[in-house]
C-alpha cells in the first residue's frame, strides 16, 4: 500500500537515525567538517562523536543541506511513486533549510510530478522534533494529507521553545543577531554567565535573561511554562542536552522537578549541528498544550535516547 505521503526533514530535529528508519521519514543533513573530512550529521556521526570533537576545540565547521541535496530526495520520492510530500525544516530566522527545499522544488516545477509543502516550524531541536512525531502518528492514524498538515501546523503555532546557553560554548545559532545579542553572547564565557533565549512568534530566539546560577534560569523557565499552562491547560514537553555537562544535567533536573503539573516526553541527545550552534552544554525546551497533540500510547515517540 503506497504511503498517504512522505516526510522529509533536516537534522537540526534531533532525532537519531534509527528514528528516522524506523518511522519511514528521510533526513536532509547538515554537514560537519573537520580535519579535511566531511560527515553527514546524525546520519554518519552520533551526538557522542561530535561532543567529543567540540570538547576537544577540534576546528568544526557546519555546511547546511544545499539546494541539490533536497532537490535529490525530492527527485527520488518521485521516482517511488510519492504524490505528496511534507518537507519540515528549523525555523527559517536560524537556517536556511527552508529557503534551499523551497527553491528545490520550484526547481522541480513541471519535471516532477509530487506535490511538496515547505513547513517552517519556527523552532530548532525537539521544537522541530515535535512536528516531525506529530506528522509521523497522524500519517499512521489514517489522517489525509491536508489534515495532517493541519494538525502539525496547529501543533507548531501553539508550542513554545525556550534554549539555554552556558558559558562554556556561547549561543551562536542565528544569523539574524542584532549587535547587542552579539556582543552579550561575547561575554557570556568570561563572566560565566548562562542565559536563556525564548523563540518569538517569527521563530528568532531574544534574550530573557542572564545568570552565573542556571537554577535561576530553571525557576524562571518553570514560571514561563505555568504562565502559559494558566492561559491554555495542561503542558507536554521535552527536552534537549548538548553533552553530559555537569551543571546542564542539574539544570535539567531542577527544571523536570519544578514542571509538576506538566508530563515530560523525556530529553534528547541534541544533534551534531544544535551543539555546535547552540553550544556544549547547552539545554532547551519545547512544550505545546497536551490539546493539539495526537494521544496513544501504541503510537510512535519522540524521545527514542533518554539521556
């Protein structure tokens, strides 16, 4: 029986690669450099090879997914027989893996017969991962196409991603700085400061606030989430680490302990691309109201790696 439609997805959602196979949904790559040599994210280094790497100050550099490389998926998908297909991609004010899927499949404009749907989530990580699952148990209940993509769209417009970056390695993930967040990332390493960012609507992170104490920074992401669990009920989230750093580990739990009244889907490994951008040691969360996700216990999940 031929899928309903096909997902595709790049590697900033941090899910591993067994996810992806088992789940029948394609990864476009980021691309990590280092000595001379060039590895697929995910796909040919896991999230412990890369944190070694950065812990050691190997020169990293991190190539997006191109043009050629969607327009290569999208080709094949068509060659399989696919009519439709959903492309996920991190919010377009950090990369620009919206841009390049979308000039592919104008590329493929009358070559191709599939019809392709660029959906820019607004997020990054498990904010981006969310989407993804949410695409995933739709397409196995049975939705059509376009209620699916409803669904994920109605899903994305409600979450809410929140990043914290440590002084060891500073947030560095948009190219969209302003000149103040530039210079404050600069300083967060010699003051040891942690801070932490929250997406707006556009999907760019802003500054919150700054802190050498991150359980400062657990209490207030706590307040955040309450405030919104007031305005739209019960809160599911989930959670990324960039590495076993000691102190992002007891930031986490601080946070997990403090969410009473909101049910964890579990942390993740954060991918080769988020820890390079966001940071070693860096820790987010994304949470959504429990309304606007798909419920079932026999569907798939999307934190495979507790950590």
């Amino acid at each position: 029986m031929p899928r309903p439609f096909a997902i595709v997805c790049d590697s900033c959602a941090d899910l591993t690669s067994a996810w992806y196979e088992a789940n029948d949904v394609t990864v476009v790559p980021f691309k990590l450099r280092f000595n001379q040599s060039v590895y697929d994210d995910v796909l040919q280094l896991s999230s412990a090879d890369v944190y070694g790497l950065l812990s050691t100050s190997t020169p990293v550099n991190v190539l997006a997914p191109s043009v050629a490389d969607f327009r290569v998926v999208f080709q094949r998908l068509a060659r399989e027989g696919v009519e439709r297909c959903v492309c996920v991609c991190a919010s377009s004010r950090l990369t620009n893996t919206c841009t390049t899927a979308r000039l592919a499949r104008k590329a493929l404009e009358g070559a191709a017969a599939i019809e392709i749907e660029v959906f820019d989530t607004r997020a990054v990580s498990v904010g981006e991962g969310m989407v993804v699952c949410d695409l995933v148990r739709t397409r196995i209940s049975g939705y059509a196409f376009e209620d699916a993509l409803a669904h994920a769209r109605e899903l994305a417009a409600h979450a809410s991603m929140l990043m914290v970056s440590s002084p060891v390695n500073a947030f560095s993930l948009a190219p969209t700085f302003t000149f103040l967040d530039r210079l404050r990332s600069k300083f967060d390493r010699p003051l040891g400061l942690w801070s932490l960012w929250a997406f707006d609507a556009d999907g760019a992170p802003e500054l919150v606030e700054s802190s050498k104490d991150p359980e400062q920074l657990a209490n207030l992401i706590t307040r955040l989430v309450a405030v919104d669990s007031e305005r739209e009920g019960f809160m599911v989230h989930a959670s990324y680490v960039a590495g076993a750093v000691p102190k992002t580990l007891k930031l986490r739990d601080a946070v997990a302990t403090r969410l009473t009244e909101a049910r964890s889907l579990g942390t993740v490994d954060a991918s080769g691309v988020v820890a390079f951008r966001a940071g070693l040691g860096g820790f987010g969360l994304a949470y959504v109201p429990e309304s606007y996700l798909l419920l079932g216990d026999e569907l798939p999940r999307l934190v495979p790696n507790p950590v």
